[in-house]
C-alpha cells in the first residue's frame, strides 16, 4: 500500500510539473478578407464604413489590401503604395469630364502567403475611376474592377479569391509573410514569386518538447529520492 501512495504522489507531482511549466494556450483568430481603405492627412486609413457609406470628391484616393487582419477595427497590411502619389500617378493624365469626378483605386491582392490554398494573387494595380459626382466607393470600385459580394461583404475583386468569404484564420497555424514590395506602383509586383510558409511549433508556440522534458527530470528527480529513502529503511 505504500509503494502505491507514493507512486500516486509521483504521479501528481508530475502532473503539476506540467500544469506550472505549460505556456498558456495562444490560438489566436484573424480574418482573411479584402479591407477597404480611404486616405487622411496623408496617411492610409482603415475604413471603419463600407465603400458605399463614402462619398469620394474629385482627386479622393481608395484602396482595396486583401490580407489576414487581427480585428474588425484595424489592420496593419496598408496597401502598398505611397497615397500621396497615388492620385498623380494613377489619373495625372485622366482629363475631368464635367459633372464627373476622378477617383483613383489601388487594387492591392496583397502576398502570396496570405491566399487561400492553390491559389495566388494576381498583379497589383492602380486604375482611375471616372463616376458621376453623386456617386459612391461603391460605383468607383465597379468602375474598374469586377467585386463579387456576398450579403453586402465584397469577398472577391476581379475573381481573386475563389470560393470564400471573409473566413477565419487561425494565425497559430500560419504564417503570413512580410511585404516584400513596398510600392506596387513604381515597381512590378513579386507577390506570385513568394511561397507560403507553414508556421512550424516552437517553443514559444506552446512546443510540448520542452513540456516533456520538465517532467522527465521532475519525474527522475523523486524516483531518486524514494529509491535512497527505501535504501535508508532497516
């Protein structure tokens, strides 16, 4: 009976070992979808309306970034080009027809580590939207590219991606690789040359290794002191 005490006891202390060296589980959620961005004071913003809340002036700058966002209220894959360059760069030479204003889009699909599977982004562009001064975001995206929206979500621009919407990622799982190209406009985008990388556990990722390894040294540890406190016994 007391051989079987003690092996409860061993038992239980590694079973603590375990509990007070494992990290803290860190599956975090994020979201995979095209994020609308407007511009102010020189700076791209994150838009916390839809396309058809705005109401774009003659020379407004937009843009559409597909990527891997943390949350609804930001995100910190900004499209890749300079927005105040942008406008002169994409519509400079597109004359003003009257009673129309000119808008220009960045159309940025973002980096091949953040696309679905078996699917790559194709070019980033900048295309000028010529719409009628009534109109909104919404008439100036249509106007140069093809949005597919699904229950007022645009989960698709020009047929990128395919078969999703919005869906949720878990970034334990992935890894998104940094922006390579840091101005889409004034160079030619490599998006389609990257690969996409599999996070691989660490450590730091909740590894079970380094979990396994306490507990055999706990685990030997008291085996040891038993073993020299039956050796003491008469």
């Amino acid at each position: 009976m007391r051989l079987v005490a003690r092996a409860t006891c061993l038992s239980t202390a590694i079973c603590l070992a375990v509990l007070v060296f494992a990290p803290a589980a860190r599956a975090e959620t994020a979201y995979r979808y095209w994020t609308f961005w407007t511009v102010g004071n020189g700076q791209w913003v994150f838009s916390q309306v839809g396309p058809a809340g705005t109401a774009p002036v003659d020379g407004d700058v937009q843009a559409w970034r597909f990527a891997v966002t943390a949350n609804a209220s930001g995100s910190t894959s900004q499209p890749r080009t300079d927005p105040t360059q942008a406008f002169e760069r994409i519509c400079g030479s597109v004359q003003l027809p009257e009673g129309q204003i000119r808008v220009a889009m960045v159309i940025d699909p973002g980096v091949a580590s953040a696309a679905p599977v078996g699917q790559s982004p194709p070019p980033a562009r900048g295309a000028c939207a010529v719409i009628d001064e009534s109109k909104s975001g919404v008439d100036a995206l249509m106007a140069v590219a093809t949005p597919r929206v699904q229950s007022g979500l645009v989960c698709g621009i020009d047929a990128y991606p395919t078969g999703e919407c919005a869906i949720a990622i878990d970034t334990t799982a992935t890894s998104i690789g940094p922006d390579e190209v840091t101005d889409i406009l004034a160079a030619p985008s490599t998006a389609t040359n990257e690969s996409a990388v599999a996070a691989v556990p660490s450590a730091a990722d909740g590894s079970p290794v380094p979990l396994i390894a306490v507990g055999v040294v706990i685990a030997l540890g008291l085996v040891g002191a038993w073993v020299m406190q039956r050796r003491r016994v008469p």
